[in-house]
C-alpha cells in the first residue's frame, strides 16, 4: 500500500536568542506545565540537572542555552542504530552515551524539565534529498524525533540535536506528547493466522515543485 501527502511547511527556527532561561521558567503558563512534569519515559533525574548545568549558566538567553546543550549532546553521544531499544531507560542512555534520535530527544527534554522548563517530544520524519552540495540529514528515510522546547514569548522552538539544528523547514511534524510512549510512528493490534509476520515501512520526504 502507498499513500501520498503534499504539505506546507514552516520554519519554527528561532530569531534570536529570546529572554533568559530563568524568566522563561518562571512565566511558565499553566497550559503548558505539563510539559516541565517528569513523565514515564523521562524521570527527574539528577544526573539530567548536573548534565544541563554546563549549558544553563545564570542569565543566559533561552534559545542560546538550548543551542548548546543540543550541541554537548551531538558531540557527547555516538548515533548507534541497534544500541538501544524501546525499552532503554534514559539513566541506561547516559551511562552508555550512544542511542538514536529517540534517545537524544528524551535526554534533551529532561534536562530542560530538570530546570523546570517545558520542552516535548516530538515525531517526524525528514527531507530526504539534501540541497545540492550538502549531506543527507541522520534518519532520512525513517521516522525521526527531536524536541521542543517552551520560549516565552517566542513561543515552541523545536531543535533536533540528532543533526544539531534547529528545525527550520526540512522537518515534517507528525505528533507531539510528553514522550515517545504517547507519539509512537507505529501503534495497534494485528489479528492473524500466521505463525509470524512483518511490517516494513518506508518514507520518502521532497520538495514539491
């Protein structure tokens, strides 16, 4: 079976560096406070605070600290397809520091909830024809997660610390939840006869036109 979908994209890349963390933490809207609770795949844990402390320094501009906590987390955490699982808990994540996207979205979103900040999980998928000249993004082709994160004023900013960018127009949004258990890509019963059976998807994401 294959299906087709046209879709309009827009950039949620921020302008600049928004106001400080800490003021940002502190107008947290009720609305959005479900997002700064600790949830069934990313506990309060104080390794998370002790791993963010380097990035949150006192008055520092929100966009600018989550930038260079997405940054640590690229660099700090080898992408290694088949090194965990569904089931991997973040602590496992932190202590072994490789996973894919999954594991990167849920290491973000806890430091920033260490912090009392609000940040998401968001699923996905991406462009998978790169503009001429540049390397395709990691997790082409599949599904993919990054997280979002509350600015104040600026709103949700998502940043996919996977490839160390902010989203900014090659990322299509599927669903957004408080971790992957609420927004898996693959969910539901499948009734059969069959002694075994096998589900194999694939996605496509170009520019129209």
């Amino acid at each position: 079976m294959a299906a087709s979908s046209t879709i309009d994209v827009e950039p949620t890349a921020p302008a600049g560096g928004g106001p400080t963390w800490e003021a940002v933490r502190d107008a947290l809207a009720p609305d959005d406070r479900q997002f700064a609770l600790e949830s069934p795949l990313v506990p309060r844990l104080d390794e998370l605070a002790d791993y963010a402390a380097a990035s949150f320094t006192a008055g520092r501009p929100i966009v600018e600290a989550v930038a260079d906590l997405s940054t640590r987390i690229h660099r700090d955490f080898a992408y290694e397809p088949g090194a965990t699982s569904v089931s991997t808990t973040l602590a496992e994540v932190l202590n072994q520091r490789r996973g894919v996207c999954q594991d990167f979205a849920h290491l973000g979103i806890g430091c920033l909830r260490s912090l009392g900040l609000a940040a998401r999980y968001v699923s996905g998928y991406l462009e998978t024809v790169p503009p001429p000249g540049r390397a395709r993004l990691v997790g082409a082709d599949v599904s993919h997660a990054w997280f979002g994160f509350h600015a104040g004023p600026l709103g949700w900013v998502d940043v996919d610390p996977t490839n160390d960018q902010f989203v900014a127009g090659h990322h299509l949004t599927n669903a957004w939840g408080r971790d992957y258990h609420d927004v898996p890509p693959v969910k539901g019963v499948i009734f059969t006869d069959a002694a075994s059976n096998e589900l194999s998807v694939t996605v496509d994401v170009v520019p129209a036109g």
